[in-house]
C-alpha cells in the first residue's frame, strides 16, 4: 500500500522498464517521487522538490522505447511554468487561459503556439515512439481541439471545423479540427489507443466516457 504524506495529483509508468517497474508521481506539495512497487512501505526511492505548487500533470519516455533506445526521462509541468529534461525532447503545455505551447527542449525554444479558446486541461501525442503526428488537447466546456503535426489525411472522420490546412513549417500545425463533445461538461482527459492511434477515449466531468476515431 502506497502512504505518502501528501496528496498525489498525477502519475506515469512512461519512464519504467518492464524489469524494474517503477511509478512516477507528482504531488500537491510541488515534488517529484519515484516508488519501487515491491518496496512502496520504504517510501519513494527518490524524491525531488520540483515546483512550487501543485505538479498538475506528468509524463515519461524511454523506459519502453523501441528495443529500449532513449534514457529513461522525465518531464513535469505546474502552474508555475517549469519542466526539465537533460536530452532532446518536444514537450506540449497547455494553459488555464487556453494556451498550448510545442517547446523544444533541445533548441530552448517555441517550435509553436496558438490559443484554444478555453482553458486546457489535458493533452496527449497520439504516439511516443513515432515523429509527431497528431496531438490532442481538451478543454473546458465540453470540447477538445485535433492538432495535426505533419503530413495531411483526407480520411479524417470526425466531425467539426476544420481550419489551417495549408502547408506550414516544420514544427508548425498543419491542420486542426475542434470538436464538440456529448458530455455536456469539462473533458478532463484523453487517452489514445496504444494499438491503433486513430482511436481515443475522452473523459468528461459528468462522469461520461466518449470513444472517437
């Protein structure tokens, strides 16, 4: 059983291996915890002062990468703006003020950045261990909002608007589709599915669940 003195906001497995699952968390009190799930009564195997409030969400890569390549890595994000990594990485932020932002973390720079309309409240690559393709972001008021990344698919099927199709630079949007949403309340989530990336699942505050490909 996992006891931690203070109220964990967020968690991954993105960065553990298959021999040494280790979970991730992020808590209210702003730190990062690395908990070995054989040994959780010893308490976090490591734990880092990362934010000065809430850690809102977290994600890691390199743990089950393609033949394990890349390091084991990373990122948090909060209210106050951080995020550290120590290799090249895209790393996507949304905002309560409807920002998103593409940093990359390489280059210390914006690769891109546009404004959704209404305050972000989850994001997610429809793949890690791939190019960036697509990246979807949810909203307040029961919609989410379709980044295509590159390249351009004429068999999109979901309804809504469609805006931008034309060609943009390297690490711009190419296209990008809002949709309305039936949970009639904010999405809180999105979840790709890992066997086919045309598949999501969105999680609404009414306690729905939206399955969309």
């Amino acid at each position: 059983m996992l006891v931690h003195v203070q109220s964990l906001r967020c968690a991954t497995f993105g960065a553990a291996t298959l021999e040494e699952r280790k979970l991730a968390t992020g808590d209210w009190n702003g730190a990062l915890c690395v908990w070995d799930l054989d040994h959780l009564d010893s308490g976090p195997c490591l734990s880092l002062p990362g934010h000065s409030g809430v850690v809102n969400a977290i994600d890691g890569v390199g743990g089950l990468g393609k033949n394990g390549h890349g390091a084991p890595e990373l990122v948090t994000g909060a209210k106050d703006g951080n995020a550290s990594n120590d290799s090249e990485r895209v790393v996507a932020a949304g905002y309560d003020n409807g920002d998103v932002k593409l940093f990359d973390l390489r280059t210390n720079s914006i690769r891109h950045e546009d404004n959704v309309g209404n305050g972000v409240t989850s994001l997610e690559f429809d793949r890690w261990d791939t190019p960036m393709n697509k990246l979807v972001i949810t909203t307040l008021e029961s919609s989410f909002h379709l980044w295509r990344l590159r390249g351009r698919d004429q068999s999109e099927t979901m309804e809504g608007r469609v805006v931008g199709t034309e060609d943009k630079p390297e690490g711009g949007v190419v296209s990008s589709i809002k949709q309305k949403t039936h949970h009639n309340a904010t999405v809180w989530s999105v979840r790709h599915l890992p066997q086919n990336r045309d598949v999501l699942v969105t999680c609404g505050g009414e306690g729905g669940l939206a399955l969309w490909q």
